[in-house]
C-alpha cells in the first residue's frame, strides 16, 4: 500500500467558485460598455468556448512573457464568448470591457470558497500530507487563494509547468515539484475528463468533489481510500 503524500487540488469549482454566474457578470460589464445580452446566452457561450479552448501553456514562451501570454489567452476566449452569444453585437471599446472583465476577475470578491475548504486543507496540512493547488488557471490564482485564506504550499499552473490538464505531462511535472511519485499523490477534481480521468492515466488517484458533501470530509475520504487499499494488499 502506497501512502499518500500529497494532495493537488483543482481551483475553480473544486475549491472555490465565482460569487455570481459568469454570464451575469459579464452581462453587467458588457452592458456598462453599450452592449446589452441576456446573461443565460453569454454563460452558455461561455463555456462553449472554454470546452473548446487550446490550453492556457506556453512551454517555449520565456518566464517574462507569460503574463502577457495568459492575458492575451483570456482575451481571445472572452471576444469569442461575445460572438458566439451575438455575432452582431459591437462594442465601442472591447478593450476597456475586457480589461475590466479581466480586473474583476482577479479580485478576491468576486469568488467564494466553497463550503468545508478552509477546514479541510488545514486537516490534510495537520495529517502531514503536502497540500497543492494544480489548476488550468492563470496567475491571478495566488492571490485570489491568499485573499479567500485558502493556504496552500503550492500553487501549479499550466505556464509554469509547460503543459495543462488533460496533458498528463501535467500531473507529472506538478508531482515532481512537490518530489512525489505519482503513485504517491491523489487528485481533487469536479471534471470527469480533465481532473479524474486525466489523473489516473496519469498514475495519480483521483477522487470527484462532487461526492463529498464538503471538502472538510475529504481528509476522511483520502484516509478511508488508504484503509481500503492497505486490507487489499494484506
């Protein structure tokens, strides 16, 4: 029985989760910018074309470029999420509504940890697991976590680590920074694709937030997971 050492976690919709519904904040801003769109179209767009986005990695891209790589990325995404919800609508100054998008976004305010988070990382910290944030998310990440007191000792990110989720590249490399084994780590994922299945190809365990009742049970949940494996191999 291979104990686990260390717990990567995804960020949006595992450990926290935006306050209102994208297309309700990107209806508001767009508004403010003279374009009016019914929140229920730009969410559905939305997440269209983050299904079908390229990954958020840069791996030949030099460390001073990735900021700028990342907000380019996200730019893209949101002209697209416009125009897939209304190929007619013009904006006066899209770069001021995707700047102010952007600016929201990054703002601890806008998200909310979801319930039993805070709790549940500091009982995987007191167990003596390594406790990591393995996300496709941008830089903004830490300090959204930092200004939400989730604590973590890592955050990994697809810039960082030249490849993204599903990539099992991914897992790998996210792995090696915390000097753990695949075998070794358990992944924390609300996605079937890119966090469950993605992690077990990868050698990782996985385990879908979406079956615990909160995340404080999940310290429990790893426990029980290690219990169950030790009476196989005995």
């Amino acid at each position: 029985m291979t104990r686990v050492r260390a717990v990567l976690l995804d960020a949006a919709g595992t450990l926290l989760r935006p306050r209102e519904p994208v297309g309700a904040t990107y209806a508001r801003i767009a508004a403010a910018h003279g374009v009016e769109l019914p929140p229920w179209r730009l969410d559905d767009a939305f997440r269209r074309v983050l299904r079908a986005a390229p990954p958020m990695a840069f791996p030949d891209a030099p460390p001073e470029r990735l900021e700028a790589l990342e907000r380019g990325w996200w730019r893209e995404r949101v002209r697209a999420t416009f125009r897939a919800a209304d190929q007619t609508a013009r904006f006066g100054d899209f770069e001021a509504c995707f700047a102010a998008l952007f600016a929201h976004y990054a703002k601890p305010e806008a998200w909310a940890a979801l319930p039993g988070a805070r709790e549940g990382l500091d009982a995987l910290r007191r167990a003596g697991r390594r406790v990591a944030v393995l996300s496709n998310f941008d830089r903004r990440l830490p300090a959204l976590l930092d200004g939400l007191a989730l604590r973590v000792e890592a955050v990994l990110l697809p810039a960082e680590l030249g490849a993204a989720k599903p990539d099992p590249r991914c897992f790998e490399r996210a792995c090696a920074r915390l000097g753990v084994a695949p075998a070794e780590a358990v992944h924390v994922g609300d996605d079937p694709e890119q966090d469950l299945a993605a992690a077990r190809r990868a050698g990782l365990r996985a385990i879908d937030a979406a079956s615990l009742a909160t995340l404080a049970d999940l310290p429990e949940r790893i426990a029980a997971l290690e219990a169950t494996e030790e009476e196989r191999t005995a």
